[in-house]
C-alpha cells in the first residue's frame, strides 16, 4: 500500500554521526547519475554547503531525491523492469557489505555502512561501463571526484578476490535467469540494466 503522506524533517539529520549523514549522500549522488544530470551538476557546486548542513542545499536534496525515487517507484511499482535502476551501485555494494560481514574492512568502515559501500560499487560500475564502452572517462571522472569530494572511498581499502566477489553477486535479487544483472551508466543522467555483462570483464 502507498502511504498518505512522507514527512521528512531535516533536524532529523543532525542526529547522525559523520559516517551515516555522508552515507546517505552516496544515495544522492546516485540519484544524480541514475535520472538527472542538472541535478549531479548542481552536486558538484553544492557539496561542501551540504557537508556543512546547510539548510536550503539539504532541502532541495532531499526534496529531489523524493522526487525521482516517487517518479521510478511510480512507474515501476513492482519492479518489473525500471525500478532496477535504483540499485546502481549496489550489485557491487551489497557483495562488499557481505564478504566484509557488515563491519568493515581493513582501518576503513566500508562495509560496515551501506552508503560507503554503494559509493564503491558505483564507482566500480562505472569502470565497467567504460570498459565495455558505454561511459566516457571524463564523465567516470566526474562521478568518481563528486563521490570523493562527500568524503566517500572510491576503492576497497584491501583487496577482496574476484572470484568471492562475484559468487556473492549471485545471491543478489538482481540476478535473473542465472545472469547477473548491472545498472550501468551510459551518461550522467542516464543508466540502463545490463545482463550480458562478460564475467572476464568483472
């Protein structure tokens, strides 16, 4: 059932500590990526206001974050295909949190908290789709500085093995027919799902 109402009081935001308040800018940024480029762009000059909470930057961040998230549920509300694109970042994401067993890795929390996770594995969709040719270097550049400019890792701080990896990705909702399936960025604004991603190329 849809609710009646979202209420959404920023104070609330006040509550988080440092980890958990840039956690959740991971799920901005994918906004940005996943459906709106004028919106990434205005992240990238709008940062540093919302890392110091300013009020009228987090207001209109998590005024369009409803907006798209309402706009693809809207479409799509039993996940029958668009609502997919919602999980960018998080095929990646989710088998990071799950080889680390959700309390880190190495000296860094990032698979303790879910929005350091998911900023990795958007960053790590993104070089796959610029190694299967879908996404520019300058636009993967883009993403990757706006992922670090919110004090956000990029990178595992240790390796993890592929091989674990990807046997994680499998127990992912996402996988269909046997295939793992990846939201991947063909443009800032734009990504598509793919499920004919080669496994050589992971």
């Amino acid at each position: 059932y849809q609710p009646r109402l979202v209420a959404v009081d920023l104070a609330y935001l006040r509550t988080l500590d440092d980890h958990n308040f840039r956690g959740g800018l991971a799920e901005v940024i994918k906004y940005g990526m996943i459906a709106d480029a004028e919106f990434f762009a205005w992240l990238e000059g709008s940062i540093g206001a919302a890392l110091a909470h300013d009020p009228a930057v987090l207001e209109h961040i998590v005024k369009r974050s409803c907006e798209i998230k309402a706009q693809v549920v809207g479409a799509d509300e039993r996940e029958s295909g668009l609502r997919a694109i919602l999980n960018y970042g998080h095929t990646f994401g989710h088998a990071i949190e799950s080889l680390g067993q959700y309390r880190g890795l190495g000296d860094q929390p990032v698979a303790q908290f879910h929005g350091q996770a998911v900023a990795i594995g958007m960053n790590a969709a993104a070089d796959l789709a610029v190694r299967m040719g879908l996404l520019t270097d300058q636009e993967r550049e883009r993403q990757r500085a706006l992922i670090e400019a919110a004090g956000l890792p990029t990178r595992l701080p240790e390796p993890l093995r592929a091989d674990d990896l990807i046997a994680r990705m499998y127990g992912d909702k996402k996988v269909a027919g046997g295939k793992l399936r990846f939201v991947l960025p063909h443009a800032i604004g734009h990504v598509e799902l793919h499920s004919d991603v080669p496994e050589a190329q992971l």
